[in-house]
C-alpha cells in the first residue's frame, strides 16, 4: 500500500517530462491562417500557409489593404520556443522577388516575436520595430 503513492508520483513525474520535450516542438496547425497586419500607419490583410514548419506569406485581401505591394511576402521556416515565435531562413515568396536587403527589414515577416495568444485555431503575435509595434492576427481558415 505504501509503495501506490511512490508509483504515482513517478507516472506524474514522468508525464510532466514528456509535456516538457512536446512543448520545445510547439507547432502550428498545417493549413491556411488570415488575418491582420498592423504596423504604424499600416492597417493591412495578412494571409499565409503553414506546412510543418515551413511558412509563405499570399497576396491577400484586394489592391487597397494587402500586404502586397506595401511589403514584400516572405516564406522561410518558424519555431515557437518559449512564448515566442521566430521566422528564419528567409526569402522573397512572390513577385517582386529579389533579395531580403532590396526591403525594407521591418516591414518582412523576420525575426522573433512575442506570442500574445495560441491555440489551434490562432495566434497572435508582435514585436517592437523602428516606428513601433507590428502586430499579426491571424486566424486558421483552411486545415489540411
């Protein structure tokens, strides 16, 4: 009798193990995310893919409130760690193409962020830039 509470504090320590190793590999669910892009002045559509940890930003949301032209769309790959999520490997996603140093840098979906919320069906997150906050909120649309 005495040895139960022994076995169940090495279960409960053994589980609380494993939610630690998943949470390092927090991922996103596969599919499409919509949502917005706030950065100074800059009220705009935000639209992107997730497979894996792979991610591209879209066109999105008509001529006047896309991203696109404004900014230019990135794809690359992500992680989340820790209550942030950082965008890494970087590259132009669409037309106009080129490279990262032809952009303007805080206006590309790069770098770290600060996730403000998470859950299966959205995140929500920012970090502070040169004229201020760049906010993302994003909702899944389209799970694969």
């Amino acid at each position: 009798m005495r040895k139960l509470p022994i076995i169940l504090f090495l279960i409960f320590f053994v589980s609380c193990k494993d939610d630690n190793l998943n949470n390092s590999e927090l991922r996103l669910k596969e599919g499409l995310y919509e949502g917005s892009f706030h950065y100074d002045t800059l009220q705009l559509w935000e639209f992107f893919g997730i497979i894996d940890f792979d991610f591209e930003e879209y066109a999105s949301g008509g001529v006047m409130h896309q991203k696109y032209p404004n900014c230019a769309l990135t794809k690359g790959t992500y992680k989340i760690t820790d209550g942030t999520i950082s965008f890494s490997n970087i590259q132009i996603a669409q037309p106009p193409n080129g490279k990262i140093t032809d952009h303007q840098s805080e206006l590309l979906l790069i770098g770290d962020y600060t996730i403000d919320n998470v859950s299966d069906s959205t995140i929500n997150f920012w970090k502070n830039s040169t004229k201020g906050k760049q906010e993302y909120h994003l909702k899944l649309m389209n799970s694969k």
